[in-house]
C-alpha cells in the first residue's frame, strides 16, 4: 500500500474531501538551481490536489489523514499504460519495416507513421479497458487519522 498523509478540508455524511501536497522529487536533486526539469515541474505542477474518499470512521475539518492507495492497482495500470505501448511502437515499427524493406524512400516514412499510428491506436483501446475494469483498484481508502 502508498500512503501519503493528507488533510480533511470538508465533510459530508461519510463522504470527505483530502487536500494534499504534490511532492516532486525534483527538490531534493543537488542540480535543482540548473536544471531546466526542476523550473517546469515547480513552475507548473499544483502545490495541492484535492480528492473524495469515503470515510469508515468520524473525521472533522482540519483532521491529518493516512490515505492509501493498493500497489497492485497502480503497478498494473503503469505496466498497461507504458510498457504495453513501447512493445507495440517497437513490434510495429519492426513488421513495418520488414513490409517495406523494397520500397525506396517511402517505405521508412510507411514505418514511421505506420507504427506511429498503431501504437495510437493502442494507446487509445488500452485507455478504455482501463477505464472499464474495476476501478476499486485505483481509488484511494482512508488508512486512519494521523495522531498530532
């Protein structure tokens, strides 16, 4: 399980709204003042995000949280999500250009767009499965208030 600690910023029923930090690993490089990827993250990211979670136990506003999220859920998702369209774009390209290897010219830009396309078009359909399958996976739980 991921924990993070984050804050009870509204209540209703058993319904709660979590404000937390976003954390970048970007401020604890040595290079953070000269690197270009340090200025867009800090530059760009929200300082917080704010989340819905269904609460088992009484909370009020202003309570510090322990909230969770399954590593199984996560893990399948970023394998889905990055490696599953790398394979695609390599195997693409590799059939493509195994296709067109007489073609002069024409066949590298087929390769090219081909296996651009394909791995779109992967992209997209792995998107929706996601989107289909159980989504108890993903959701954050409150692990517990956090003593002070």
């Amino acid at each position: 399980m991921i924990t993070e600690t984050a804050t009870v910023v509204g209540a209703e029923g058993d319904k709660i709204t979590l404000e937390a930090a976003i954390k970048s690993t970007c401020s604890t490089c040595q290079a953070q003042s000269d690197c270009g990827s340090g200025v867009i993250s800090r530059a760009l990211a929200p300082r917080l995000q704010q989340i819905t979670v269904h609460s088992p136990m009484p909370v009020k506003v202003g309570d510090k949280v322990k909230v969770g999220i399954p590593e199984a859920g996560l893990l399948g998702a970023s394998m889905w999500l990055y490696m599953v369209p790398l394979v695609v774009l390599l195997v693409s390209a590799a059939v493509l250009h195994a296709l067109t290897a007489n073609m002069q010219g024409i066949g590298e830009l087929i390769t090219i767009f081909g296996s651009g396309l394909v791995t779109f078009v992967g992209f997209v359909a792995i998107s929706r499965r996601l989107k289909r399958v159980d989504q108890t996976k993903f959701k954050p739980v409150l692990l517990g208030v956090v003593k002070p």
